[in-house]
C-alpha cells in the first residue's frame, strides 16, 4: 500500500492534543517513527494510507487542514533551482482525473532567496501551463485545487490540500449511532469559536461523553453543541460529503 506523508494541520499550542486524538484513532502507533509533532509548528506529520485519510476526513475532531506533501522538500535559491525541483513533483498523481484546470495557489516564503511570494506564484503558474509540466490552462475553475508552497530558509515544500476546504466546517450536522444525520440549527449568528477549538478544549479538559455539562458563557454553544455529539458518537462529519483527495488519479 502507498504511503503518503501527510501534515495535520491545528492551532499552534495545540499539537500535542492532536497527535493524542490521532493515537487514540489508531492512526499512528505510540512510539511510531513516522509520527512527529513539535509545539509551534501547527500540527502533525504522519506518514499514513488513503484509508488513513477516510479515518481522519470522517473521525477527526480537532484537525484543522488535511495535507499530503508532494515529493521530497528540495532547495531553490534562483528560478531555475525552483523550475528543477517542480519538474521532480508526481503532480498528475495529485490532479483532479480528467481536470486541465488550474490549481489555486498559496504561498509563504520566509528567510529566503526567492521571497516575494507573488513571483513564485507566477513562476509555478507558468510552470503548470507549460509543455514541461501537467499543461494546464483553465484559470476560472468553479472548484478549484488548492496547493500550498512553503519555502523556508530556501527550502521548498509544496503540499496539496487533501480534505477540500477547512475541517471546521462541518454543515451543522450530528451524526447519530444509526449513521443517520439530523440537521442541527448550528448557530443564529456566526460562531466565534470554531468546532474544532471547541473539541481541543473539551480534549485538554479530559470531558467523558454522556458527562453533565455547564458552560455559563455558552454564548452560541459551540462546546455544548461538540460535547453533545461526542456523546452521541459516529461519524464527525456527514458520510456523503466530497473529499479532496477523491478526485486524484
């Protein structure tokens, strides 16, 4: 089975929550060598399978993004550095089947050569256009890929978006035991704290479901709301909805 390295993305601070969350999933193992997480980071990297990637899309309470790295990092101080690592990148294995439609780009570049960030977004676009590279052409995509390009002390890492859109986002929906999704009036305005904040919180605070529990700030109820579907179990997110990473050759 192919192995993919992905990167668990959270709350700076909260690394540690997440890598436990990951243990208790049985994604990784204790001790593995493949699993690694430092606070400061923002979160975990795993090496993991693509049914790895259906536990963590559906059972994944604190995880924010879900990314797969594509290659190896590779240095690049100049153009022609970078034109060579990207030719090196497996991007047809990561593309949507049948898409010639250009990926959304992202980039961040700190302590390095190449770092103005709009260049490299150009260099890369220019790249994916050409002969020499997947030839893509669509720019107005209605759904576009992400991908993320990371370039630190001028070490290039670029990853692609696996979970399609932030994992906080979980359309209102409590899953019961059954499977069966009852749609909940999630919020009468929009929340201010996040689902996945939320389930950290209730995490460092050690909460067992089925616990009586009191939020005298409940505000919207966000962590009323999260501790209520722990209690109730299944899957964190609804069984039907897309993925990312289902549209990969």
């Amino acid at each position: 089975h192919t192995r993919l390295r992905l990167f668990i993305g959270i709350t700076p601070g909260l690394e540690a929550l997440l890598a436990h969350e990951l243990t208790c999933l049985g994604i990784v193992s204790e001790g593995r060598k493949a699993v690694r997480h430092q606070m400061g980071e923002g979160g975990v990297s795993v090496s993991a399978s693509s049914r790895d990637m259906w536990d963590i899309a559906h059972r994944c309470r604190l995880g924010e993004t879900m990314r797969v790295r594509l290659g190896q990092p590779f240095m690049a101080r100049n153009w022609e550095q970078l034109k060579a690592g990207l030719q090196r990148v497996p991007w047809k294995a990561y593309l949507p089947r049948s898409s010639t439609d250009l990926p959304k780009i992202s980039v961040v570049c700190h302590k390095s050569a190449l770092y103005h960030t709009g260049a490299v977004e150009q260099r890369i676009v220019e790249y994916l256009r050409s002969p020499e590279g997947p030839s893509l052409s669509h720019q107005d995509a209605r759904d576009p890929s992400l991908i993320h390009v990371r370039i630190v002390r001028d070490e290039v890492q670029i990853s692609m978006d696996a979970f399609g859109g932030p994992m906080y986002k979980r359309s209102g929906q409590i899953v019961h035991e059954e499977g069966v999704a009852t749609k909940t009036d999630k919020h009468v305005t929009e929340a201010p704290l996040r689902e996945t904040i939320a389930a950290a919180i209730l995490t460092a605070a050690h909460y067992q479901p089925g616990t009586p529990l009191w939020d005298p700030f409940m505000g919207s109820g966000t962590i009323l709301q999260e501790a209520a579907a722990l209690s109730v179990g299944g899957p964190v997110r609804a069984l039907g909805r897309p993925f990312e990473f289902q549209r990969w050759r």
